[in-house]
C-alpha cells in the first residue's frame, strides 16, 4: 500500500454520533448545519408519516423527516431531548428527527468495519467502536436520496 493511502486511512475525520430507536448511529460531522431542539421550530404542516412536514429554521423553508419512525414505530409523544439534525445535504437542506443527539466523535477509516450481510444497503459505511460504545456509520446523502422504485420491482408489505 502506498503512503499516501496509509496516511488517508489514518486521518480522522468528524462524526456526530445520535441514538435512534435504542441504537447509536453517526454521521459525517460536515453535513452537520445546526442543531435545534424540536419544540424550536416553528412548524408549517404536519401530521404526515415519514416526513413528518415542513418546518421554518432561521427563514429556511425544508421538511422534516421523522427517522424515529423509519426506524420502528411511531413514538407516543415527543420527549423534550427530541433533537433535529438540520443537514446540509448535496441536494436540499433539510431536517432530521431522532431519539437524542450524544456526541461528536472522531474516527479514522481503519475503525470503520464493514458491517456483514449489508453490502447491498449502500448507506451504510460501517461500523465504529468508540470508548465501547459500537457506532452504525451512515452515508447521510445516500440515506435520504429520494429513489424512484420500479412499478415491477415494488412488494406488498
């Protein structure tokens, strides 16, 4: 291998580590644009599913995505640690709602592993410990890109 691609795998970057469902997950910290409580934003709609409606941050207009239900069914009621992840994405900026923000924290590329059975999920990166604590590591953009699904290929659930 040669050095430089040592040395890239050895560099540390940013990740913001958040829990979802019982789980902890992380994200590239540079997708990061602000962190707001859920009771702080001024919603415009709401009431749908996963994209729980459009919010109101600091004059930006962009919706919200409920990731707590993606991920498992819908909570009762919002807990005040309820955070939103205002994300900076290639496409749009927009919201992401889940359990509780916990950290940041730095990995390199060498402790992200990749994660058995989940090559065909391309948004998952991998996996990363942490002080003990084991990390799902998301690809962020891919995560929330919108796909067109084939009629064909589409399930009954």
């Amino acid at each position: 291998m040669s050095s430089s691609i040592t040395q890239a795998a050895s560099q540390s970057s940013q990740y913001l580590a958040f829990r979802l469902g019982g789980l902890d997950y992380a994200l590239d910290f540079s997708k990061v644009q602000e962190l707001r409580p859920l009771q702080a934003l001024e919603r415009l709609t709401s009431d749908g599913e996963i994209v729980s409606g459009v919010v109101v941050s600091r004059g930006v207009i962009m919706p919200i995505v409920d990731m707590r239900i993606a991920f498992g069914p819908r909570p009762p009621a919002h807990d005040p640690l309820t955070d939103v992840i205002i994300l900076k994405l290639s496409s749009c900026v927009m919201g992401m709602v889940v359990d509780g923000v916990t950290d940041i924290v730095s990995l390199t590329l060498d402790e992200i592993q990749p994660i058995a059975g989940a090559g065909a999920v391309d948004y998952l990166l991998g996996l990363g410990e942490v002080d003990g604590r084991r990390l799902i590591v998301v690809d962020i953009d891919k995560l929330m890109s919108i796909r067109k699904i084939p009629f064909g290929a589409r399930q009954a659930a």
